[in-house]
C-alpha cells in the first residue's frame, strides 16, 4: 500500500526523456565523428525515463553495491533518494559490500552520504530479516551479474526475492546485459541436491540470460511466487557482449577485472576450490592458472595438444601475492583467447581439470572441485579420465531440457 502521497505524473513524459537520451547520444557520436548507434539503457535509466512510476508512493529497500548506476554514471542510490516519488528507506548489499571492494564477511553500516542503514546479506544473515522489512513497501534489485552460475549475487537476489514473497511486497528488478552475452549456454546442469549460495537452483554453469530474466526463471521454476516486475532494458540483443553495448565497464567484484577476465571465469572458476591458483593475488585473475608443483612448458604443450578452439596457453611463472599459494613461485599457463565466438569456455575449464588429473593425479586435488561443478556424474566422468567433450555430450539432454524451459523466461530477441 502507498504510504505518502504521489504527485502528478504526465504520461508523455517518459518517452520524451528517454528519446532525449538516445538524441544526446547520438549529438555527441556525430560530433565525434563515430557511429551514432544508440546505446543500450539499463533499468535505472528506463526507470528514470519513468520518473520512477513504478515505484510511486512506496518506500524503497534497494538491494545493490557500486555497479548500480545509471548511463551518465548517477548511481541508482543517488537516484531514488532524490526521487520525490518515491522514498529511499535502506539499502542491502551483497557479497563484497556496498562498494565491492571486500573479501570475506561483510558488516551492517551506515551509508555516509543518504544516513540510510545498510544492511549486509553477506554477514550474519545472507536473507533481509522481517526487521529490516519491517518499513518497506518493495525492494529494488540493481547490481551487474556476470552470466554465471556461481556468481554470488544472482543468489542474493534469489533469497530477497523469496523473503519479498513472504512479507507481501513487490520485487522489482532493474535490468543489466549479460556482458556474455544471451546466445550460449554452457554445461553441465547442476544436480538439484548439490543447491548452495553458489548455485541456488538447477542451471548450466554459462545460463546464457540477464539478471532480470533469471529473476523471472526462478519465480516461475522454483515457485518463489514474488510480486515480480522487471524493468527491461532498451536496445539490449542477445547477441550483444558487453563491448557491444556502449557501457563503461564497472569491475563487478574485485577480482573480475576485464571482459577477458569475464569471459574465461565460468570456466577457470570451477577450478577455484582446487588447489590450483587461478590468478587471485596477481594483476590477471581468471587469466591464469597454476601450481608449485606445475612444469609450465609440458601443462602449455598438453593443453595445446587438446585443440580447443578460440583459445591458445603460454606458459609462464608467477608468485601470487595473496590467496592460494600466497608468496609461492607458482608453474602455469596464461589463457590467451583467440576467438571468442569458438570457444566455449566451460569446455576450457573441463580441460584444464581433465589435464590436471592426467599429469598430476598425486598433486591435483579433484575432488575439491565439486562444490562449483555441482554434478556428480560429470565429476565421476573427470576421474575417470573422460575428456571434457564426453561430459557435455553425456550432459546435453539435461542443458536441452534447461533451454525448453527457460524461453518463456526470456524478454529480449
């Protein structure tokens, strides 16, 4: 129920403001001199185009961290807290902090320049209690995800969505790009017994859908029953990587600090539990991998034997100065992608494992790999000395099956 007053709104206002923002655009383009392709419009700035609308007479609880912001780099705190349609009452902030600049467990603060409370979902609590809803008429999802499925925020919008369901308030989310884009889809599935903060339901590893599509596949599969709208964005293809969108890239977390990084991490990530660094602590996370105990040239050469495509393995050493092998003179190799329309990721972090176990089955700890795979047979199949090609095809049916069920899911073309 609105709770203050709503001042008065006229229709055409919207649209006139979101046509002067492609208009602007396009001016600075041509006196530039480049091609004056429209930019993609997040939800924030579609909600703004709105004047903020949806959200009339409601006292807000924004669930967001530092990539919330909209085209002309308004963050969307600042945004709704000088909305007079609506009323900024807390804020919630996911894995990393308000400011995505932490590791580990993150405190409640203040925010400094709103005064608002800020409560944290990756404390004490990883759920927004029935306290901190206590005054709220909806919640508000803006934080850029990465297309995969361990990424830790897609699960916090989950469990909000969920408490958002059981106190009766509408869950909006305002919708960002896949920077992978919205074509491919990567396995193998997650077994539904092996659900966690790191894989909240059943999807491939790469699920190939925004932020805001998701929110819609895990309302509807796993019967959340939330109020949900989506603010869809404008201009958005699924053919779209993040370069294609004309949006200054935002590291999402700490350590996803480039499209590179992003587009091999669900692939490398599933070798995170390991005892393999994946670059946390140097200058190219999620861009290298390696050990101690690795002979750099023959882990290159028997990954270059795989033939993946789109990607090639320069071998290398490095000391990481934190995280895994902290201060350790690590061998390994540099993940060099060569066409990023051939490679399929996941494949490449299946080959990397299905290399380990070969080369270094006494050093290489596989079976720690599990938490992050999340599927027993392909895990069996890996042990087994299977190649990464047998577990997706052994996997393709289930993905086939994700793919019929998550099309009326999906709002862009």
């Amino acid at each position: 129920m609105n709770r203050f007053p709503v001042r008065s709104h006229n229709n055409c206002r919207a649209g006139w403001i979101l046509l002067a923002a492609v208009l602007a655009f396009q001016n600075a383009a041509l006196l530039s001199g480049v091609d004056a392709t429209p930019p993609v419009l997040n939800g924030i700035d579609v909600l703004r185009a709105q004047d903020f609308e949806p959200l009339a007479g409601k006292r807000i609880g924004l669930i967001t961290n530092h990539t919330g912001v909209s085209a002309d780099g308004t963050t969307t705190v600042d945004l709704l807290s000088r909305s007079k349609k609506c009323r900024l009452a807390a804020l919630f902030s996911p894995e990393h902090g308000i400011r995505g600049n932490m590791d580990g467990k993150v405190g409640a603060s203040v925010d400094e320049v709103t005064g608002l409370p800020v409560y944290s979902l990756y404390g004490d609590t990883r759920r927004p209690t029935s306290g901190m809803l206590r005054d709220i008429d909806a919640l508000v999802y803006d934080i850029q995800d990465i297309g995969a499925r361990f990424y830790t925020y897609t699960t916090t919008m989950a469990y909000c969505m969920e408490e958002a369901a059981k106190a009766g308030i509408p869950f909006y989310v305002l919708d960002r790009p896949n920077p992978l884009g919205g074509q491919r889809v990567e396995g193998p599935m997650l077994d539904a017994d092996k659900a966690s903060f790191v894989g909240y339901m059943p999807l491939p590893v790469r699920h190939g859908m925004t932020i805001g599509e998701l929110a819609r596949y895990f309302n509807t599969e796993n019967k959340i029953g939330a109020r949900l709208q989506v603010i869809a964005m404008k201009g958005w293809r699924r053919s779209y990587y993040f370069w294609d969108t004309g949006q200054i890239w935002i590291d999402p977390s700490p350590n996803m600090r480039s499209m590179t990084a992003a587009v091999l991490y669900p692939g490398v990530c599933l070798l995170e539990g390991s005892n393999l660094s994946v670059g946390r602590g140097t200058d190219r996370p999620f861009e290298i991998v390696g050990a101690p105990w690795i002979d750099p040239q023959r882990f290159a050469a028997e990954l270059q034997a795989e033939k993946i495509d789109g990607v090639r393995f320069v071998p290398l050493n490095f000391t990481p100065g934190s995280s895994k092998h902290r201060g350790l003179k690590c061998g390994g190799v540099s993940l060099l992608i060569s066409d990023i329309e051939k490679l399929n990721s996941v494949e490449l972090g299946l080959t990397l494992i299905a290399v380990l176990r070969r080369m270094y089955a006494d050093q290489f700890e596989i079976d720690s790999i599990d938490g992050l795979l999340g599927n027993a047979q392909a895990l069996t199949m890996l042990k087994a000395g299977q190649s990464a090609a047998e577990v997706l095809r052994h996997d393709r049916p289930n993905t086939g099956k994700f793919l019929e069920k998550r099309r009326k899911a999906l709002i862009y073309d």
